[in-house]
C-alpha cells in the first residue's frame, strides 16, 4: 500500500489505512506547483481573465499555482468515477496525482493499489529509439521485468498493423504510426484501477473503428475506473458515479446523473 502524507511544512509521514476494500483515498490534499518566473503580475492578471486554471498565488520565487485544493475524496474497489469540468478544473492533475506523477504538496493520500495513468501523450524513450525499444521500456516501466515481453510484443504488432517498421526509429513515424503505436501499447493488458484522459488520440481514421472497439474492452476490463471526459454519452457509458471539479476543488459528489446536471446548470 502507498501512502504519502505532507503536513504544510513538508514532513513525510506513513500510515496504513484499515479497510481492504478502499482503493484511493484523499483527505485534504493540495497540489502547488512553483512557476519560476518575475512576471507574477501578468500572469496574475491573464489567469483573473480566464475562465479555466486553479488559483494562482504569489510566492517568494514567483508564483505558486494551486493545481488542487483541499480535496477529500475516497474511492472503493469496483467504483466507475467520472471527472468531469471544463479544461484547466483540476481534472488532469488529480489524475497524474492519484497516478503518482505528481505529489501531493499537503494533506493524506493513500492508495491500496497502482493506478494505470492512460493520459501519455508521447514515448517515455526518446524519438532516436525504435518502436521495439520503446515498447520493451513502456513494458519494463509496468511490470520490471521483460519476462512476458515477447507476447506482449506481438499483440501490440498485430494490433498497430506497424509491421517491420517497429524496428526503426520513432523520430521517422508518421503521426498516425506514431499514435497507433502508443495506443496499442497503452491498452495492452488490464489493470486494477485505470486513470484514463478521454482527449488521448487514437490514430488515422481507418484505425479509428478498431480502436473504439479495444478501447472499450480496455475500460472495461478495468477493476476501478477514473474518467475524465467532456462527453456525457462516454460517461454514461462506463460510469455511475461523478466528481465535478471546479477551481481545483471537487464542488459536487453523487451519482453521474446528479453530477451531470449540476454541471450543466
């Protein structure tokens, strides 16, 4: 079990938490990011402007952008959870937080199990590398070992339709093979909780149809589920239960049907 708590001075500390059946758990995080720059000012009065963005605060350094706050949460085993708010609300980061791409600058967060961040939208392994190489990194990152690879291998071949071109160089991909490559990596196996960001492309057209198809198995097959997604259809589809965020903050928690139309009053 993961479990990082930050007090506002930073100290770590390690709880375990007594129920089996909760998969992710927040209780008062914030999530600060620094931005490194003198024009604390401007970039004060653009985000008072827009309509999207968490509350930025200025700071000894610069600035501190509040990505979330204060935001108490707890998801059980099972729970198909929709996120749901306009660009720049806080979804994307509470999915690289619960994911561990980011950390929590205070508050609890635990998590009984890994959570699978399908919101990637570019190789881990840099663009000189093969297709091969970047599906052995990817396959290494999720399981630490290369035993099952070749396997692993071969349905990313046959479903990306890349052929001998896996052997050369990223860099030399068409945006299309490239896309196709990456999201056949991605939806390769199945996972106990997936983070899932429905702006991830899929491919050219003509691969368009299959895609839809596995992504669906894909979520599907998927433990506890995590969704943020502009399309209520999408949502409707996979999910019971919505989280809307608004400024960083979840401001509303209920069924997906309740979540929707408080959205969208």
């Amino acid at each position: 079990m993961r479990v990082h708590s930050l007090s506002q001075a930073g100290r770590d500390e390690y709880v375990v938490g007594d129920d089996p059946d909760i998969v992710l758990q927040l209780q008062d995080v914030w999530l600060r990011i620094p931005v490194r720059t003198t024009e604390t000012r401007t970039l004060k009065s653009a985000l008072v402007r827009s309509v999207t963005g968490g509350a930025l605060r200025r700071s000894s350094g610069g600035a501190m952008i509040e990505a979330l706050r204060g935001i108490n949460c707890t998801i059980r085993h099972g729970e198909r959870v929709a996120l749901i708010g306009h660009n720049g609300a806080g979804k994307s980061s509470f999915l690289r937080l619960v994911s561990g791409i980011y950390y929590p600058s205070s508050g609890l967060f635990r998590a009984s199990s890994p959570v699978f961040p399908m919101i990637q939208k570019s190789f881990i392994t840099a663009p000189d590398l093969s297709g091969t190489q970047a599906a052995k990194a990817h396959y290494l990152l999720q399981h630490g070992s290369l035993r099952g690879f070749d396997t692993f291998l071969s349905d990313v071949l046959d479903f990306s339709g890349l052929g001998d071109f896996i052997h050369l160089p990223v860099k030399g991909y068409s945006e299309g093979m490239a896309s196709r490559l990456l999201f056949s990596l991605l939806t390769s196996g199945s996972h106990d909780c997936l983070a899932l960001d429905e702006g991830f492309g899929a491919g050219d057209a003509r691969f368009f149809e299959r895609a839809q198809h596995r992504l669906r198995e894909f979520i599907s097959s998927a433990g506890t589920l995590l969704l943020a997604s502009h399309s209520d259809d999408l949502l409707g589809q996979f999910c019971k239960r919505g989280l809307v965020f608004n400024e960083g903050k979840i401001v509303y928690d209920g069924t997906l049907e309740s979540a929707l139309s408080y959205y969208h009053e």
